[in-house]
C-alpha cells in the first residue's frame, strides 16, 4: 500500500516520547510522517509577542502565542490520520486534552499515551480513544500493525 | 425572541458554580436551559457497572461509567447555544478540557470560568474561547448581554 | 430538564424487548420518544410492491420493500439521539448491524443489546458502542441514568 | 484520467476473494490501490492485548484488538473512492455489513459481493449499494468500467 | 409517534397531483406537513422584477425571479424529511430534476413521481430515488406505510 | 404551512431599516421572527469589558466586546433561514460583509440592502446573494412572496 | 501556481463540445484534467446487465446501468473543482440538471452550456451557476482567465 | 515535514504586500504556495463580459465577473491550509471581509493584515482571526514560525 500516514503527537514536552517514537518508526521503516506542535517551551510561549509586537500584560501575551501556535496545530491536526495524545507525570497538559476533544469531534482515531496513576483522571479521555499506551514503543507497535498487520517481536 | 437558549455546563463538581448560574438566570428570568453532565461523583464513577454489570478491574471500571456518561454529554453538548467550561483551584479536570475542544470543533461558542492562577495552563483552551470569566455571575450577566443587550448593573 | 429523547430502536423483530423497554420506559416515567423500523415482518417484506407494483423477481421485490423501508428508518435513526442495536440469538440481522455502522458514521451514540454468545462475533459493532446490554431493562436503566442520573434501584 | 482509484475490500477472510479481485485488476492494469483490513484472523484477534497488554476478560481482550483493527479500516475506509463488501456463505459477518452502513452514511457507493441465497437476508444492506456481484470477477469488470469504461469481454 | 413528517412536492405545476397527494393525507389524517414551491406560474416567473424592480433583457428578468424562487425552494427541501419529484407528460422540467440531485447530496430520500415513458430518460435520477410511482395516490400509500406502517386498502 | 421562519437582520445600525422591516412584517401578518445582533452603539462597543473586567488597551478592549457580540451573532445566523445583509451610506461596515461571508460558507441565502452607489464595491457580495434590495420595503415584499407566494400590491 | 484543476463534464453526449473543450485546453496547456462520464450511449445503457446479469424487466436494466455509471460520476463529480454541465439542442437530458443539483449542494461551482432558447427552462439551474456559456470555447476562456488570469484573445 | 503549506493572500490590490510577503518567504525558502485571486483590476471587473458576452447594465456587467472571479477564489480559498485578509488604507474593500467571513465558517485560520487606524471598525473580523499584523514581513515571521518554528531573527 502507497500510503503514508500523518501521526500527529500532542501534548507534553518534557521527556523523550517524540524522539522513541520517531525512532522506532524509523527503525522499522514505516510509511509515517510524524507531525507536532513546537516543542521549544519559551517560543511557543513568546511566538506571539516576538511576531506580532509585545504586551503588558501577561494575559494578552499569552493569548497571541496561543492564537499563533493554534495555526499550526489546527492544521496539522485535522490533516492527521491518527492522532497520539501524550499526559506526562507532572503538569496541568489540558492542551493536551482540548487535541483530544478536537480529534474526537473531527473523527479522527487516537490513542493516549499516559503512565496508569492518571488512569482515573483520564477515563472520559481514554473512553473515546481507540488505545490506551503506556509507554512510547507500543505506540510504534500499534503503527506497526494498524498500517502493515505486523505484530510485535518479543 | 421566543428562542430559548440551551446552555451547557461543563467541568468542576466540587463549588457551587452551576446553582450560582442557575438563581442568577432566575433571577434575570432570561429564556435558558441549563444542561450539564451528571454531578453526583460517585454516581458518574459506578454507573456503568451498576446497569451493566460489574468489572473486577478498575480500568474496565471506569471505562464503563465514563462511555455511559459519555451518552448524556455528547447529546447535551452537541444541541447546546453554548458552553461554559469550568476548571476550579483542584484536581485534573481533563475531562473539562476535553469538552473545550469538541465544543470548539463543532463551532459551539464557549466561555471558560477558572481562576486567574490557571490563565498560562489553559492558555490554548482560552484562545478558542470567546469570553473568559472569573466569577458565575460574569456568566449571568454575558448571558443576560447576549439574549437581550442587557447591560450589568452597577 | 425539558428535552424529550429521541431512541430509536434497531434490530430483532422476533422477541418482546421493544415492549419491554417500552414498559420499563412508562414505569418509570420518562421523557422518551421510541421509535422503530416497521416490525410486522411480512409488511416490511411486501410494503414495497404492495404500493408500487408487483414484481415477478424476487430481487427486486425485495428492493422495493428495502428502499420504502429505508425513507422510514434513516429519517428516524438520523434523528435519533440514541439508538439501541438489538441482536437476537438467531437470524443474520445484518440489518441491525448496517444500523449500527450508520450511528457510528453519523456520530449518534448507541447501545447493542445481545446475548454472551454474540460478543466475539459483534466486537466492532460493540467497540464503536458507548455500552454493551444483555437485557432490555438494563437499556431502561441506562436511559434512566442518562438522561436524569437515577441509579438503579436494587 | 490520471487519478487512482482506491478501493476498500471488506469482509469475509476465509476464501481468495481478494486475491481474485487483485489478479483481476493486475491483468487489466487498472489504476486501482486495493486496501483492507488485516486478513489474518488470529493477528486481528490478538493485537490488542500483544500491543497494549492482556487481559483476563475475553471480552476485554476483543475490545482491545477491535479498537486497534478500528484504527486502521476507518482510515482506510473513510478515504477509499468505492468500497466492496463481501458477505462469505458461512460465518455472523456483521462486521461487513458495518462497514456498509459506514459507507453508506459517509456516501461513498459500494458493491455488495455475495451468494444469492443470502439476497433476502441482505436486502437492507443491497438496497443501499451500487451493485451487487456473486462472483469476485464482476467487481473487477466494473472497476474496469468505472475507471476506463471498458465493457467485459466475455 | 409524536412526530410531524415535512414532505417537499418538487416539479410539475401544470396538473392536480398536489391537490390528490393532500386529499388523501387528509383523508387518513397522516401527521404530514405538505411544502412546495410557489406554483403559480405567471408569478413564479414574475416575482423577482415585481418586486425588485424591472429588468429590460429577459434573461435577468428570469434570474431575478430564479434566485428569490430559490430563497423559498431550497428552505424547504433542506429541511424536508421526504421529498417528491414529480414529472410530467410535457415540458423540460430540469428544475425537478435539479431539485432531486439536490435532494441526493443532501441525504434526503426521495421518490419520483412520472409516467412510464420518461422511466429510461430518468433512470439516473430513478437510480438515486428510494421508490417510483406512477400515481399520487401510491405517494399517499407510501407516507402511510412510512410513517404508520399502514399497508394499502384493498 | 406552520413554519415560522427567522430571518437575520445583518449591518447598519445608524437608521431605522430594521423597524421598517419589523413594520412591514407586522402589517402583513407574516410568520417571521426578526433576529439581529445587539444594535446599541455603546453597548456592543463596551459590553466586553463592562463583563469581563476593563482593559488598558482598546485593541483588547474593542476584542472582548467582539467575542461577546459574536456569541449573539454566530447562533442567531446560523439558526436563521435567511439573512439580510444591509449597507448604509457611510461607515466601513466590514462586519456586514463578514457575515454575509459567513452565510454564503454556511449555505443560508441573503439578501441585501444598499443604495446604488455601493454596487461596484459589493459586487462580490451581491454576486452571491439572492436578491439585492434598495429599500426594506422590498425585503418586506420577498418575504411576503418566499413565504406565502404573494405577489406586491401596486 | 502548482496546482491541476479538475473540471467534470457533465451532460449531453451527442456533439463534440467535450473535444472542442480538450482542444482548447491543450492548445492553451492549462493545468486542468477533464472527467467525465462514460460518453459511449449504449455501453452506458448496457453496462450494468453486461457486468451483473440480465433482466428481463427493461426498468432493471436500465437500474443496474444507471448505479454503475452512477459510481464513476458521484466520484469524478465529488471531487472536482468546476463542474461544466452542457444541455444540448435536443433530448430530456434530466442527468445534466441532476448533476448540477448535486453540484450545488456539494458547493462545486458549476457554468453551464446551453444554447440561450433553452434559457427560460434552465433559469433555476442557471441561477445557481457561476457562469453561462454558449459555446465550449468561453468554457475554455473562462478556464483560461480562473486559472491563470488570462483575458481571452481577440 | 514534507507538507507543502497553501497560503491565500485574500484584499487589497493597490500596494505591493503579496510581492513583500512571496519575497520573505522566497528568502527563508518555506515550503509555501501562495495563491490569490487576480489582481489586475480591470481584468476583474471585465473578464465576465469579455468571456461570456456584453451587457449594456453596469449592474450585470459586474456580476458576470464577479460570479467568474467567484470561482477562482472560492477554490482557492476552500483549499487553503491558512489565509492572510489585507485591508489597506483605502477603500470599501468588502471582499476581504466577505472572505474572511468564509474562512472562519470553513474553519481555515486567517490573520488579517491592516493599520491600526482599522482596529475599531475592523473588530469583528479581527475577533475571529488568530493574529493580527501591521506589515507583511510579519506574516512572513508567522508564516516561518507556523511552518518551522522559527522565532524571527533580530
């Protein structure tokens, strides 16, 4: 099959999913285009102020940034053929979470990637995904089998 | 305008909000309905294996209860005017978000309700709203404005 | 809550469980609209050459009946807020399980009701369902839960 | 015409009908990209619970593997031009006329392929196709005429 | 059923068939809304220069009555759960015809309504209709079944 | 026919077209709910910040109000059946033509209203308008005859 | 501009407009690919009982052609950019005006092609087009001046 | 990321903006294609009659290219990943608000491009953009940032 599958990779920032994934779809040479949001913390916060000139207030800085980096995510997510949402171990990754009502409203398949203690928090987002992952490499499996019917080594 | 505004309430169980929302419509006597998901915590949680059977594994657990509940907020969600999307000082609220972002990819207007302490979190979540309040009575009175053009007093 | 819920009920024609969840409906005093395929089965058979002419094929007296029945159920199944798949032990039902396909493409939330014996059969029809019944007074129950939070009693 | 045509094979796995159609559109050299779903039945069993860990409850463990299968005939079948959808003598199928009900409330036109003595049992599922072949070399004559407008030999 | 059924009368203006299609819903006393375009032809074709000021090439006189026309017809046909499409012994009448491609993208079913001497010159639009009569009485028939499950008298 | 038909009141807010058009309908009796966006200046200018909290800045200022007004104004168009979209002789007027944007993009018809001297600069908008009006009186007259077929006295 | 423009050709098959419309394209090289359907009047009447089986019924037979070549054109028609949509001197050619239904309410921009005495029975059809041409060659101009800003020679 | 980003530069054709903004991204090489409507005016304004025939009323002269002009930019608009809407500081420029208003219901992001003195009468179109910049080598930093994350040099 010729196609090439976009998988868009939402939500946190701070640890190595992205690049585990990135590795292992690379190690197994599938057809996947991976797309993302910006990853640098500081440029997706000051994107808005350093383009479109600065504000007083936090606020309203905030507000262009976001509006801004919504450019590239409303895009790449709704061009996506599955999508993986990611909640790491800290941090509040309601972002991630609007991705995942986005993805579930355009019908677009996705799957969470998140350690099981969130298990409980996460259970409206995990009941509309089609695969809950705990760790990065089962997300390369599933790609694995969803576009080539492989199934894993081990 | 005979029209009655259907008006969803999303997110935080824990305060007072909705019944603060509620006398003040009352109060104003404007033409809304008041929809929301089931707010009774343990009721959301069992639900699903109290009607359709019990799982010895919390996982399956909750998965039930949150695809049940899931029933009531996507019919609600998806025929109201508009939403409002509460995140209070505590807890994940994942769910909250998650609703953030199907509302704004079914094009139903928003306006988010959360502390000032929240603002940088959910910056992403607040740029695809149209209207950030930080009391319930701001709602009444946004509300009261865009049903009838009334002003707040004082 | 002012809303009348619109469920449309897919499927078996040969056992008593619209009756049934139309019983626990009324016991309970819902606000529930039930709405079905024609269930006469010989009708649903013979409408269609019955009103547009005979047909010597028996291809296409089929056809005829199927297209008439279908102005039925597709304006009542789009319509509907809920739809419960109904699988009986017997029979192809594939009818049932195009219904189902339907739902899940036009976004409209539904319950199949079957026995233990379907389930591996039925696991995409059931994987694209927000819950899984085995019994019609547990749709009861479900609907009750949904649309006013009642628990069931026991 | 440069466009390539892709066609969505779902269905029975138990006979080479696919293997027919893909012969078939070899010989004629159709523009033609022929995609399915994962045709190995234990593979498509077990890849949920392989990927994403077991599961003692057999009815969770299909869940599982249908969610992850979901992942890749939606895809596929969201962006196929036809669809062909094969109902086997043998065997609940509902998976097949599922996917039919997809297609049909997504609008693309499908062919259905199966035996005569299943036209009763069909006729909801034939009334909202395209066509209706018994033999896999039907569908590829009509692919030959859709695409080029070649009439059979014969 | 609680329901009212909106049908839309599309095309011949020139004979009764409106006029029997609401005698007979009158006489079973069906929960059906009749809606059509305006039928009277001088003002049809008149409407758009008498009220929007005259046009001295025809041409413009004609668009200008076309597109207020429009403003009325494609109302009703979208928000029609059934519509007929009626064509005449004499006459173009592409503008039945252009009604009911109208009708096929937009998902509502429909049934023709002709003699059958146009049967070959309207197979296409046969082909995307879910029933053909050849009298408004059998229209009638079909609205009872439909809505009722009524199948015809004698 | 029961149905009551909401028509949008789009643009100038400086004279009294919209109670032209509210008269006109009265006097005819016509089934037409009259919607249309906040018309006093002030408040839609001021109702962000009277709400919401002050800004320093008028950009941020003039953006609340905006998003508020835009709750009204993006339900009452897309509930409404038509629109009519008016230009007076002054003023930018940029929110007209966006909303007649949007009503072109969303599929309800409009109509609009302007003096003569617009026609060059509107040329697109009028292009995919229904009709182009010059005095409310006129609009009042295309409802007469969308709704009931009347043709203008005089 | 990179981009190949598709232009489906809909309607009459009995003079060489469709050759006179790929001249001129190839003559300017525009980027545009022409579909159509199948232009061969008896393959098109004889394809379907030729693939699928015979019938005795000519109804049938002119049904299964019908949806057979309906598969090509709702695919070809879906997915183009402009629609051209001829009516002849001659014939009922109710396809032509069915195809430009669904055009319109897919928001395909269509011209049509006509000579002007068939004018005042296509207002309709014409109303919803974006151009009126007498001849294949302002087809081409036209093509020539929306892809690349040409103004015709001459 | 291989995407190719399409980019519709929608309004003002009196000053050298599209040339600034292809420029800048010439000299950062982005993987951008930028699309526009035609910008020579008098070609806009003729073209209609110059392709399809003359007319003696000004009004009609204007819609015949208007209607034209109409299906380049709406393609090209529908088709766009992001739009830019550029008001300058002269004239009605009401097509760049009607296409924003588009955008914004097909949900294509857009930032709009205009001096400060348009801030209070452009603040309903702007309310719906996700940014707002004053020159064109800030469309261009967005554009690089959208695509790259690059945060602007100096």
């Amino acid at each position: 099959m010729s196609m090439v599958w976009t998988v868009y990779l939402s939500g946190e920032i701070h640890s190595d999913w992205r690049e585990r994934i990135e590795t292992g779809v690379k190690a197994l040479d599938l057809p996947v285009e991976l797309v993302a949001p910006i990853t640098v913390h500081e440029d997706s916060d000051d994107c808005g102020v350093a383009i479109f000139g600065r504000e007083d207030n936090k606020f309203w800085h905030d507000r262009k940034g976001a509006q801004l980096n919504a450019m590239r995510t409303k895009s790449l997510l709704a061009g996506a053929d599955i999508a993986i949402i990611r909640f790491g171990e800290k941090y509040k990754q309601w972002n991630a979470a609007f991705d995942a009502g986005q993805a579930a409203a355009l019908g677009i398949p996705y799957i969470t990637l998140h350690p099981t203690e969130h298990d409980h928090a996460l259970k409206e987002v995990d009941a509309a995904a089609n695969g809950v992952a705990r760790e990065p490499e089962q997300v390369v499996d599933a790609l694995a089998y969803i576009i080539r019917g492989d199934m894993p080594k081990s």
